[in-house]
C-alpha cells in the first residue's frame, strides 16, 4: 500500500529540512509549501492524505488555512507550532485541526502522530462496511442496537454517557475540543455545560476503563479536551 501524501506547510527551512528528511527516510510522498496561498492552492490541487501546518506563516495565521480547508475538505490536519498556549490549541483544533504537536518535537513524537491518523483514516475507509458497530480492544459498541459492551459483559450507560462514547467512537485518534463536545451533546458550551462533561466523563470512565486513573481508551488533553485511544 502507497504511504500517504503528506502536505508540509512550514515557513521555517530548518524545521521544513528535519521534517522532509523524516518523511523521505520512512517513505512517505510529500509536498511543500511555504505560505498559507501555496497551502490551500496545493491542498486543493493535490488532494493530500494528510496536512502538517506551522499557524505562524507570513501571509496568514495558520487558523484561517484550517478554516478554508475545511470549507470543502475533511483531510486530516496536524498543527505543528511554537505556540504552546492552550488557547491556541483550542483555537486551532475548535477550526477543525485533528491534532496539534508542539515545537519543538521529536521525530519519534511526529511518525507517532502520522501512524495514529493513518489508522484513523483507515478505519474511516472501513466505516461504510461497519457503520453499526465499533471494536477496539475489549470495548465495543453496537449502534444499532444502542449497547456497549466491556468484553463479553454490557455496560449500563445513561444517554449523555452513550452519547459523549459515541462522539469519542466515531473521532478516534482525534482531540475533540470541550467547545466541540459540549455543542455536539447538549447544544451549547456554557461554563456549566463543560463543568457537567467533566462530571460525565467521570463517570463514563468509572464504567469502560479498569482503572480510570490511569485510563485506557479516554485520553484527558487538560484544558483542551479529550481523545479516544486507540487500543492495540
């Protein structure tokens, strides 16, 4: 199978001249481009698998490429950027970004990322052919039927816990914002609403993982959000 096409939009040549070499050593395709107008001319001429973005570019705020992307694309968006702010992050990812690395980062650091969204994507490319259920690991959720099940046992979850899983299930590998969960469950994101998702996510932890302090599938991102793991 072809490694992804992977687009880099980074302004910064020895940042660009790490990532490039990276990506030449474990095969991946790639293109480049040095500012926000390249970005969005190549991403819409050549379809990229996969976007790593700088925000600080010189003709625009990397936020504003995400946006316009996501005007007629869903590719998967990895924002690399000094910015370690979590407002930034949020910014970003609340503009439809899918992850956010920070600089500086390790190589390892990046690949890792670049596996977790190739899965994702693969998974995304199997969605049509299992649409009514969900696996990974010993968590499994039947959309059909509206159960979920801990290996062979079926867990009782209330309706805001089914639903924030759901919502978790169906973007793995993905940070989902506070802003992005609250809007997609209750229809709004007042402070309450996210003081009641910390509560529910308390609790849905309490029901899926082993040891919810040291969680499995549900990733706490502080600030931010939280991401389903994907399960070996």
């Amino acid at each position: 199978m072809n490694k992804p096409l992977i687009l880099i939009v980074e302004d910064d040549s020895s940042v660009k001249n790490l990532i490039t070499t990276t990506l030449k050593a474990h095969d991946y395709r790639y293109l480049t481009a040095p500012n926000g107008k390249t970005a969005i001319l190549e991403a819409s001429s050549h379809n990229p698998d996969i976007v790593l973005l700088d925000l600080g570019l010189p003709d625009m705020d990397g936020v504003e490429v995400i946006q316009k992307i996501r005007t007629w694309s869903n590719m998967p968006i990895i924002v690399i950027s000094a910015r370690s702010e979590d407002s930034d992050k949020i910014d970003a990812l609340d503009a439809g970004a899918d992850d956010y690395l920070t600089k500086p980062f390790s190589v390892e650091e990046l690949l890792a990322r670049l596996r977790v969204t190739q899965r994702r994507l693969m998974m995304q490319n199997d969605s049509a052919s299992e649409a009514s259920s969900f696996a990974n690991g010993d968590l499994r959720i039947d959309y059909a039927a509206g159960c979920v099940y801990i290996g062979k046992e079926e867990l009782h979850l209330t309706p805001i816990e089914y639903k924030l899983l759901c919502l978790l299930s169906q973007n793995i590998g993905k940070v989902l914002t506070h802003t992005f969960i609250t809007q997609n469950i209750w229809g709004s994101s007042w402070d309450n609403d996210i003081a009641s998702l910390r509560v529910f996510m308390a609790t849905l932890r309490k029901k899926i993982e082993k040891e919810p302090n040291a969680p499995q599938y549900i990733q706490t991102h502080i600030g931010v959000g939280y991401r389903m793991l994907k399960v070996e």
